[in-house]
C-alpha cells in the first residue's frame, strides 16, 4: 500500500512541475527527482528535525534550478539593438576629403551636386547625375571624367601645370583657373571663366593643342585633337610656319536697272493711297543671339571640314604614297552668317587653298549679332 505524501512533498511535485515547463539548461532531471525523494524520506523518520530543516536540502536546489534558468533563458530579457553604422558618404555635408580618395574611387552625383576638395590644390564640383574619378594625386591633380559634367576651381601655383581633367583621349590643363568640362556622347565641351585652359590629346604634349582664355569656349573631339574654339581663345601648332589669310569676297546681288523712259507721253493716273497697316509682333519672332551656339558652329563647321578634305583628295597629285598635312584652320562669321575670311597655318597647296575659298563662299552659318571667329585644326589625308 503507498504511503500517502504530505503537504510538503506536494508543493515540492507543483513546483517542479512548474519548472519543467520553463526552458532551462540541460540537467539531469531524473537524478535531482530522485535525490530529492530520498532526502524526504530519510527526514521522515526522524521525529527531531524540523519542518525547515526537513526543506532545506529542496529549496536550495530550487533556487539552483531558479538560477539557471533565469541565467539560461535569454528569450526573457531584452535584446539589445544594434543601430547600423552610416558610410560617410551617407552623413557628408560638405565637400568630400579628395585627399582621402584612394586613386580609381568613383564619385558619382545624383540628383544633387558634389564636391571634391583638395586642401590647397582645388576644388571640383560634379554636376547632378554626372560620375568621375582620380586617376593621379601626385604632382599633377588628374580627375578623369566618365559622364556628364564639372565645373573647377585650381590654386594658381608657380608650376606650369597643377590640374586636369580627362575625358577619353582629351586632356584639359590647367594652372590656377576656374572652367567647366562637360562630355557628351561623343565631344567634349569646355568654357573657361577664369586663367588659361590647354586642350591637347593625353598621349602627348607635342601634337597641336587649344589655349582657351577667360570668356571663351570651344568643342572638341574625344581624341583630343581636333576641335573649334571661340572668343578669347587660340590654336597652338608646333613647329609653327607661315600663315596664309584669304579674303571671301560674297557675290552681292546687281542692283536693279530702272525702266527706260519712252518718248510718248503717257497718261498715269494716280489713286489715292491705302492706309498701310504697320505687321503685328508676334512671340513668335526669333531672337537674334548675341554669338551663335556651340552646337551650330559644329554644324557649320562639320560643312568646312568635308570640304576641305574633299579639295585636298581632288587636288592632290595621283600616287601611291599616302599623304597627311595638318593645318589650322580659322574662319571668321560674320553677323549674317556668310564667311568673311579664313587663314591657314600653315599654308596648303595654292590649289588646295583656292578649292576651299570656293567652297566656303557658299557655306552660310547661323545668324547673331556680333557674329564669331574660331579655329578648327584639319587633319587632311589622301
């Protein structure tokens, strides 16, 4: 017959119940049950110990198991959060440490601009949506433009040259100035406000290049070497010669021949004149612009191009031997868009040179009013 438990052994089964139930570490429950039954029965035959006595041994391995599983059971305390960390790129306000980039980083503006600064060197700044890197940060600051487009602010310094900015094949130099470059799909476009800006091809120093002063601008391929500039801006051919300046007479129109008097008499009877209505301005006139664009002296001059190369095939002597001049060509526009002028240097061939004046007294370049003068460096073959 089983004994019959007492009280103390049946808050002692709740309670370890009770326990069982809450994850805890990996103990060997079976072992404590069991040494726990053999506690109470060793006490009950002892009339001398006391209720607490009896308990003792119990409620210190309560409380052991307490201990563990408040030690053991993380899901009962809160979990620390870890707040990401932001690149710093992400909490920059001002301009960019340039001289922390390492060389190849790519910077890339979105719908913001973004500034680069060089302490004591310059300063860039891209445009929203445009992307460019540092290729050299030694003795020449170098930013290669990949997209879209920058404007620079350089430190004069007494070295001849401190910063450029390629783009493709194209180097843009320059010391002490502030410019803007821009790429487009295929020419590259700069305007200087400040100093002097040399545009030559990245390959050498010695092919002919473009000196562009403050207020002017030109458009150039992306080898570098060809191009048209205006304004305060000029062509530098090494190994300079001679000049050869033509003057493009423009046919102008006879003058009417009045009607010849006969010698009849003749009768005219006069009606009283109409009251002339002066024509309506209307918005939509067109505006007359000060110098023609970037992009319509490209057209014109894309014209000039084909025809001179045209001459030279034409012209040249037959033979085998391949044949390559280069030459600049400067042209000068009036207001109404005839050309007035245009000099080579160095010379063409005579017959070359009388080819082309005929051709250009044709072309006809966009209307301004103070019309443009520039300079396209030909690369004539045959």
């Amino acid at each position: 017959m089983s004994r019959e438990r007492t009280p103390e052994e049946q808050a002692l089964d709740s309670l370890v119940s009770e326990l069982r139930e809450l994850p805890g570490p990996n103990l060997d429950w079976a072992r404590v049950e069991a040494r726990l039954m053999n506690e109470a029965r060793s006490g009950s035959s002892n009339a001398g110990p006391s209720f607490f006595a009896r308990l003792r041994l119990p409620l210190a391995a309560l409380a052991a198991v307490a201990t563990g599983v408040f030690v053991f059971a993380p899901r009962h305390l809160p979990t620390p959060v870890e707040l990401p960390s932001k690149p710093l790129a992400q909490v920059q306000h001002g301009p960019i440490d340039g001289d922390r980039l390492a060389l190849g980083t790519r910077v890339s503006a979105a719908n913001q601009q973004v500034s680069v600064e060089h302490a004591g060197r310059a300063r860039w700044t891209l445009e929203p949506h445009a992307t460019a890197a540092v290729v050299d940060d030694g003795q020449f600051l170098t930013v290669r433009l990949e997209s879209g487009a920058l404007s620079a602010s350089v430190v004069p310094q007494p070295k001849p040259e401190t910063f450029a900015v390629e783009v493709g094949g194209t180097r843009v130099a320059v010391h002490g100035t502030a410019f803007r470059v821009e790429r487009t799909a295929d020419r590259v476009l700069v305007e200087v406000t400040e100093g002097v800006v040399a545009v030559e091809p990245t390959s050498t120093h010695s092919d002919p290049s473009f000196l562009l002063r403050r207020g002017s601008r030109g458009s150039f391929g992306l080898d570098g070497r060809t191009g048209s500039v205006e304004g305060n801006a000029s062509v530098v051919v090494h190994e300079r010669g001679p000049k050869s300046h033509r003057e493009i007479a423009q046919a102008k129109p006879a003058p009417a021949q009045a009607p010849k008097a006969s010698s009849a008499p003749v009768a005219v009877e006069t009606a009283p004149p109409e009251p002339v209505t002066p024509p309506a301005v209307t918005a939509s006139t067109p505006v007359v612009p000060e110098q023609p664009s970037i992009a319509d002296i490209e057209t014109g001059v894309s014209s000039a191009v084909d025809l001179m190369n045209r001459c030279f095939r034409e012209t040249a002597q037959s033979s085998d031997v391949r044949i390559s001049v280069s030459t600049g060509m400067t042209l000068s526009i009036a207001g109404d868009g005839s050309v007035q002028s245009v000099t080579f240097e160095p010379p063409l061939a005579p017959d070359v040179e009388d080819c082309g004046v005929a051709g250009l007294r044709q072309l006809t370049f966009t209307k301004s009013i103070s019309g443009a003068t520039f300079t396209r460096i030909l690369e004539l073959k045959r």
